[in-house]
C-alpha cells in the first residue's frame, strides 16, 4: 500500500525539529544565574609617591587597569588629586572636605583587551604648602565623576624652603676627585653623582654628611661629570650644574717610611716599607759617604731591599729612598738610615 505524501513531509519536518533542538541544547550549554551590573568601581591606587624637588612637589602614580569586579578599564572620567593640611588623628573625609583639588587630564584609552597601568607625574608649586604638613591622595572615576574608587595610599610630608642645588667644585687630589660646596641647612645629606665615558646617565657613586666627598675611584686621564643632589627630611634639590674634569697623574707616591741599614760581612743591606699605591714603578736608593752628599745608586729597584757592595771599612755609610709611580712621579726622599761599616 502506497504511503501518503503529506506524511512522508511531516515525518521529515519533525526528525528536522528535533535534530536542530538537539544541536541547539548541545550550544547553549547550562544557563548559570543572571549576574548584577557591574559597579564600574575601579582599584584603587597603592603606589602614589611624593617630594619636594626644587620649588615643586612632584607626585607619582599608576592608574589602575582593572575594576573592583576585574573588567578592564578602558578610559577614565576623571582622575581626582587632592592635596590639604594632614589633620592628626589623620580622617579621609575631614581631610577631603577641605583639601585643594587639582584635576589631572586621563591618559589616552586603553586597549580592552590587554589593559595596562599608566604612569602618571603631576608637579604642583611647592610655594603655597611652605612650612605645612600636607597629605596627599588621590581617587579615578570611570563612569561619572561621583562614583569613585576608594581613596589610595596617602603621602604626607612637611614641605620646607626649597634647597638650593649645591655649587660643587672639583679639585685633583692624591687620594682622588674632591668635590666640594657649602653647606645648606644642618641636617642636609648630599647625594654624588658621576657619568663616566661608558655611562648613559648619571650613577649615585656615594653619599655624604658634610659639604665634601672624594671618588676615590676616579682613575686618571678619563673625563667624568659630576652632580650633587642635596636633601632634608623629604625635600630634595634639583641636580647642581654639571662639572666636568680629566685628571692627570701628577700625584708621587707616598714617601718610604721605616728605613733600616745593617752592615753585614762584605755588604750594606738596606730595607724599607713597601709603598702601599696600585700604580708604584719602583724605588731608587741614594747614598752619603761619611757625610758627603747623597747620590742615587744605580737604576730603578722594584723591591723594598738594597744591597749595598761598594763598601770600605772604616766608613760611615747613610741612605735615603724614593718611590716612584708608573708615571715617573717621584716622592720626596725618606728618613736617612745610617751604619758604619
């Protein structure tokens, strides 16, 4: 018995019913609860950093990337910095009722996709904060400007009359570069700094208490570039202006010190203190006669020792050495060391 066409169609449209409704259960998967709206509430910053440079107060910061929620944070509506007297004990809300607002401008959008921290510098004057202690903080908007995040880190610092930068002068010395300026205030700490040839910038070599400091590292016939930056409590100095030098080695060694002369069998043996510099050459021995004139004996000795061979009995022999470094700088002539042979 032939079957009815119109069945044969409504057999296809329902296995084609039911094969869309399992393809589509199998795409949706479970359908979890219906979640709230975000807030739109970003982190808050933790890393705001402050101090007084020069006349400015110089303030530092990261934005945030991401909400409270972790979305990511593409722009910002506003970035709200504040700057007021530091009540004690310290109260956001007293603070920010009264602190001086300084609006700062967003940095470009973000990529939604990879967001990133922005770094963001604000310099205020530091003049109208002179001789107050100040708390300063800072909240971002993304959303509308009364729906901020929470406060960040509050920085707080006494601000004071702006330091000077030091007027540093250079000076060659033996031991090695002798920077000096005058004195600031009487709690100042100075911060030296140096590039050298092979230096991008300027590298912290030292520090000091007192308006002085030598680089004794500094190495001969090599041009480096000095700054000093001075600083009290949180106040710092701008860079002093650059000072430049090439110092040659002009320097003698140190003198001999602890001269000995015994006379032995057939000889004079003369010994001494070695010299205690990296760049010492050698010594050179000089001789007196029974109170003759001193005349240096023979060439160059690399070692604290001298034996002396020309001798006559009968005479009194004195001796003086010097030291001298690879530049041929010779020293002064030590104590004079006297036997009789």
């Amino acid at each position: 018995m032939q079957k009815d066409p119109r069945v044969r169609l409504l057999k296809r449209a329902v296995q084609n019913l039911l094969g869309f409704t399992i393809v589509l259960l199998n795409g949706c998967g479970y359908v979890g609860p219906v979640l709230p709206p975000s807030p739109q509430l970003p982190t808050a910053i933790a890393d705001l950093h402050a101090i007084e440079r020069g006349d400015q107060i110089v303030i530092t910061f990261n934005t945030p990337s991401h909400t409270t929620d972790n979305l990511s944070i593409k722009r910002f509506s506003e970035i709200d910095l504040r700057i007021g007297t530091a009540p004690a004990p310290f109260d956001f809300n007293q603070w920010a009722a009264s602190a001086q607002q300084y609006s700062l401008t967003s940095p470009p959008p973000n990529d939604p996709d990879n967001p990133q921290s922005v770094p963001v510098t604000k310099s205020i004057p530091a003049g109208p904060w002179v001789g107050k202690r100040i708390a300063i903080a800072v909240r971002t908007a993304i959303r509308k400007t009364d729906h901020y995040s929470s406060w960040s880190n509050r920085a707080t610092l006494t601000v004071v009359q702006p330091l000077n930068p030091p007027a540093t002068k250079l000076e060659p010395t033996a031991q090695g570069v002798l920077l000096s300026w005058a004195k600031q205030v009487s709690d100042a700490q100075y911060s030296v700094y140096r590039q050298g040839p092979g230096d991008q910038q300027p590298v912290q070599i030292g520090t000091s208490d007192h308006p002085d400091y030598v680089d004794k590292t500094a190495q001969y016939d090599t041009l480096y570039v000095y700054t000093v930056i001075a600083s009290a409590g949180s106040a710092e100095s701008l860079p002093s202006a650059p000072v430049r030098i090439t110092m040659s080695d002009t320097f003698a060694p140190s003198v001999p010190a602890t001269m000995t002369a015994l006379a032995g069998p057939d000889s004079i043996e003369v010994s001494w203190q070695r010299s205690p510099e990296a760049d010492l050459k050698g010594y050179y021995v000089y001789r007196s006669v029974n109170a003759g004139p001193f005349e240096r004996q023979g060439s160059l000795v690399s070692v604290p020792t001298f034996s002396d061979h020309n001798v006559e009995h009968g005479k009194t022999y004195r001796y003086e050495v010097s030291a001298v470094d690879q530049k041929n700088n010779e020293s002064a002539k030590s104590s004079a060391a006297q036997t009789a042979f």
